[in-house]
C-alpha cells in the first residue's frame, strides 16, 4: 500500500494505492483522484513550468511550460533544453518554443505575452 497526497486539485486528498490490488485507490473524493494515485505509480507524469531569457522586452525572463505532462524522469532532460533558449520579443501566449520535447510529442510554450519593449518601458 501507497500513501500519496492527491494533486489534481487544491483539495489534498490523501490517497491510499492498494499495488496487490489492481492499484486500487482509496481515499480519493473523486474519479479523478483513483486515476491520479494508478498513474502516479505505474507511469508518473508532470507538466513542467519555467522561465527563458527574453530580449527586447521589459522584463528578461518570460514564464513558459509544456503543453501537456510529460514522464517525470525527462523533467530534467527536458528543463535543460530551456537553457540554450533566447527568445525575441513580442511573444504570444501559446508561442512554441521547444517542438516536440525530446521526441515526446509535447512542446514548451509561452504563457504570457510581452510585446517589444519601448524607451519609456
Ligand atoms: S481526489 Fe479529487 S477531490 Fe481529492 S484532491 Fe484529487 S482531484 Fe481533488
């Protein structure tokens, strides 16, 4: 048996996976939960949330992460690729910035947009 906190929702439901038992799940208040607690064991995900270097906007850095979850063993590959990224301003929201992570078919995009900077930003 697995203890886990749920993350799905702010409500923390503290999840109980039976692995003997076909991953059953208990404590979950809802369906979401007892797919949560099976997939957190058998193949855990995360959506990735980050920052790159931006130029020519008014703040250096713009918030990006990845448009659906990926195994949470690439997190790590996959944050490293930001590194080598400078982005141009303006950005949109929904901008890709890396394609098809790691051959994951999930992409970085840009969550908020920056338009260029002017001289009285
Ligand atoms: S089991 Fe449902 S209600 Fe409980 S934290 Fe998860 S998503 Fe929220």
């Amino acid at each position: 048996m697995t203890e886990l906190i749920c993350i799905v929702c702010p409500k923390g439901c503290h999840l109980h996976v039976d692995e003997k038992n076909g991953y059953t799940v208990t404590g979950n208040a809802c369906p979401r939960g007892a797919i949560y607690g099976k997939k957190e064991l058998l193949h855990p995900t995360r959506t990735i949330t980050s920052t790159v270097r931006i130029e020519g906007a008014s703040i250096p850095r713009v918030p990006v992460k990845t448009d659906r979850d990926i195994p949470k063993e690439d997190i790590f590959a996959a944050m490293k690729l930001l590194d080598s990224v400078t982005l141009q301003a303006p950005v949109h929201v929904g901008d890709i910035v890396v394609a098809n992570i790691l051959g994951l078919d999930a992409n970085f995009v840009v969550t908020r947009s920056l338009e260029q900077a002017t001289d009285s930003d």
